[in-house]
C-alpha cells in the first residue's frame, strides 16, 4: 500500500491496574502466614491457628464503610432506583501536540498556497460521558457523548484553514456507543444500537477486523482500540459450552474520518494536483443500500482457541475512483471477507494467527498507450498475520506481528499498468513494561511498511503515569520516515511529540 486511503494499513492501537491497600495488607499478612506456620506446625493444629477468623464475623461492619446515598438523590422521586441502577462516568482532559520540525504543505485550495504547520499543531480540550442504566431482567442501556475543540485555530488564525481541516480537527460532539442489550435466551443475548466489534487478534494491523471504520485523522498517534468508530447494528451472541457464535446486521454505512486536503497528514502527492479541491475524503453515514452482513464462531480450549469469520460489508476506507468528467474522487466499495484466527499459549509465549480472503478490492490500473486513461478494477486479496508474544518478568511484554496483503490474478490479463504492488509486507514490534509499581505504563512501538523499510515507517514511545485514581498524566514523541510521496513519505516532517492531562470520574 502506498495511499493513507486503504485499509491496507491499518493505523496504529493501556491501562495498568492500580494497587490498593487492602490488596498490600493481604500480600503481607499471607507472606507472614507463610512464614511462621513452620514454627508453629509442632504445637498448634492449623484449625487453631485460623481460629481468630470467626464464622460469625459481623458483616455490618463492611456495610458501614459502603459509601452512603446522597441526600439530594435520596430525595429524588425513585432515588434509591438511580442510584443503584444508574451510573454516569467519564473524563474531562486537555491535550497538546507540538512540531518540533518546521513544515508547510498545499492548503488544499488549489492555488498553490500553503500552510505552515511547524510549532503548537495542537491545543485541545476534550470530553467523554458514558451513561450505564441497568434494567430489570439483566437488560441494560449504554450511551456515550464525546467531543472537543481545538484552541491552535485561534491562536494560529482560522484564515490559515480550509474548511475541511476546520469540519474535522478544530472542533466536533459524537456519539459513542449507544446501545440496548439483554437476553433473549438462557444462552442467546441480543445488543441492538450504535455499536463497537473488536474482530482479531493484532493491537496493530487489521486483517480480519472490518466491522468499524477508525478516526485516523492523526495516524500513529494512538493504538486501534482508542480509534474504532461505532456503528449501528443489531447483534445476536450465543454460547454453548466452549463454543460461542455471533451475528450482525448492519445497516448503517459509517467510513473512516480521514485527513482532508489542506492537513500535514494528507498525502501531497494527491493535495498539489489539479483534483485537489475535487477530492472528498470524509462523508457522512447513511442508510441506504444493502445492510451489511457479518458473523463469527468461536471456539475457546485449554491453551488454544480458534476463529472463523465472514461477513459482506463496505470497506471502511474509500477507494480512490476515477472518471473523465470529474477526475479522482473516494468512493465507497462493498468487498466479501472469509477469515480465520487463532492463538496457542505455551508457558510465557502465545503465538498468534490470522488469514482473511478478501473479494471485490478495488485498484486503479493505468493504460499507457494513447490516449491512455486510469481505470478502475476488482481484485481478491488475501492478507495474512502470524505474530509471538512473550510475558516475561516485571510485567514485561514483547510483541511481534508480520502482516503480508497480496493481490490475485496479477497484473491481470491486458496491458494496464498496475499502480498498486501485487504484494506487501508490514511488520510491528511493541515493547510494554509497568514501572512504580504500576503506575507508569511505558510503550515502545515501531512499525515498518514494505521490505526493507521501503514503504516507510513509524516510531512511537508512549508512558501513561497515574498521578492518583483520578488524575493522569499521559505523552509520547512520534517519528514518520521514510517510503515514496504519495504515502508515508509525505510525513517525514510530521514528527512531534505529544501530552495529555486528564481527570477521570
């Protein structure tokens, strides 16, 4: 893959858990235990020993240190129901990101003006709520609300944009998910609303993971499960001992939010030719066509599990088009995919698989002789992962994930010139270690597109430091270099780094 515009990458995707006292103080007394149970095994029978552990241990004394009811809920109509039933969560936190390397790309209006993008890029205030509501008979409501605005467009003046980088970067309130889910069945649930499917097993690439689209306006920034987009659905879920299945329809069409012409992060390859301004890389979900269609088995033993995916449904990203009358323009596709996963655990080392057979992947191919033209064409694909994992001591984790998308039916059967490679490779590798006792989470991620780095590639390093329950501290630096214009080439002077305050409740 050479164009952001694909899903041939995908972009790139932690949380540590918090001690606690009570936790520290068993750890202790269990080491004691430990300890002096030899010495006393000779004179006391180990009944004697636990004896101070009463079985008519007064349980109020817990129940006084559950927190109390608010009195102003209490004297709500139903307050003891909201209460229990209701929870409101979320997060409030402010974020920047500065350039560290001064650059200017094409404004995307295509008069050959540019705009400078080196310096503060970024200076954001962001919120999130989620709103749980439990119901009777195990249902349950879920809906989230999210959204920012971006102050750097005022400081560095709004004129400076096109309206499609301001449509997408400077502000924008979205839902989340918003669902109801519950059982039809001892063994059958239902979820139906806006909703997020994690398909696959990689924390990098995406090769059998085609249900969501992903916000990749800032690639590389961060990790794929901060980055899927919910979509409307209705979800069937059964389970049967080790077995479980899962069954979608979707009739919303949702498409990944992509860097409009005008930003540092779109290809200037594509931003300084005479369709610039023709290009629409960002539209709105719809409910027209065909709903998609996508399901699952699974299969979960000891040591070793299994996947077998399929489903009909648009690509996430569009694919470029091409016609006489307008020129380049992205497009909507449906494809056809036929995957399969697994994992296998043996000791510290988990080993890791995907395989999808894609059908119906457009490419554009380029007829040389006069007088010539680009054209549009369908090609199956399969792309394949194999990747290792290893715990090690400390909490340290290492992860290794090679990813190959290759074409069939190559170059085809006439004279036009393929513009994409009939076969490419990625490769990531992650580090991931805890320090302070687990308050800091430290990330190292790099990824390379293309053999021999050809293709280009990123580099990530991340921490995540809790500066109590409530409050953390989170930043990284971002290294693009590398591959030919039109991808991440285009990047070589978007390096930066990147900070984040935020409050959670």
């Amino acid at each position: 893959m050479k164009s952001l515009f694909t899903v041939h990458r995908g972009p790139l995707r932690t949380i540590a858990p918090h001690p606690n006292a009570i936790r520290t103080w068993a750890l202790v007394s269990c080491a004691a235990l430990f300890v002096i149970s030899p010495a006393l095994a000779d004179d006391e029978d180990v009944d004697d020993l636990m004896g101070g552990f009463d079985d008519d241990f007064d349980v109020s004394i817990l129940e006084d240190l559950e927190e109390e009811m608010p009195a102003w809920i209490a004297a709500l109509p139903g307050g003891k129901i909201l209460y229990e039933r209701v929870e409101l969560s979320g997060s409030i936190a402010a974020g920047a990101v500065w350039n560290y390397l001064s650059h200017t790309v094409p404004d995307g209006h295509g008069a050959g003006g540019r705009t400078d993008y080196g310096g503060l890029s970024r200076l954001d205030l962001d919120g999130f709520l989620q709103l749980d509501i439990e119901l009777p008979g195990d249902w349950q409501i879920r809906a989230e609300a999210l959204g920012w605005y971006d102050f750097v467009y005022r400081i560095q003046g709004r004129n400076g944009y096109n309206g499609a980088v301001l449509d997408v970067y400077e502000w924008q309130v979205d839902s989340g998910e918003v669902y109801l889910t519950g059982p039809l069945h001892e063994n059958v649930d239902i979820t139906a609303g806006r909703k997020i499917v994690n398909w696959g097993r990689s924390d990098t690439f995406r090769v059998v993971d085609v249900i969501n689209p992903l916000d990749q306006k800032e690639p590389g920034l961060v990790d794929i499960e901060d980055l899927r987009r919910p979509v409307v659905m209705v979800k069937l879920d059964a389970t049967a001992g080790p077995w479980s299945a899962q069954f979608m329809v979707i009739p919303e069409h949702r498409y990944d939010r992509l860097p409009p012409p005008g930003s540092d992060f779109y290809p200037e390859a594509l931003a300084s030719g005479p369709f610039a301004r023709n290009i629409e890389t960002n539209r709105r979900s719809d409910f027209t066509g065909t709903p998609g269609l996508a399901g699952k088995i699974d299969g979960r033993f000891s040591g070793w599990d299994f996947s077998i995916y399929g489903a009909y449904v648009d690509e996430n990203s569009f694919t470029l088009d091409f016609e006489p009358t307008t020129g380049l323009r992205f497009e909507p596709n449906r494809i056809g995919m036929f995957g399969a996963g697994a994992n296998y655990t043996r000791g510290p080392w988990l080993v890791k698989a995907e395989f999808a057979w894609l059908s119906n992947y457009s490419v554009l191919r380029i007829d040389p002789i006069p007088p010539g033209g680009v054209f549009r064409h369908e090609r199956d694909r399969i792309d394949s992962m194999i990747g290792i994992e290893y715990y090690g001591p400390d909490q340290l984790t290492l992860a290794l994930e090679i990813v190959n998308r290759h074409f069939l039916k190559y170059p085809g059967d006439t004279a036009l010139l393929e513009i994409q490679e009939q076969s490419d490779f990625e490769t990531g590798l992650r580090i991931s270690r805890p320090f302070f006792r687990e308050r800091l989470d430290v990330t190292l991620l790099g990824v390379a597109f293309g053999e021999d780095l050809r293709d280009g590639g990123i580099f990530r390093a991340s921490a995540d430091f809790e500066l109590t329950d409530s409050w953390k501290l989170e930043g990284g630096w971002i290294v693009y270099f590398g591959g030919p214009r039109d991808g991440l080439g285009s990047f070589d002077s978007n390096d930066r780094i990147f900070g984040k305050v935020k409050y959670s409740f």
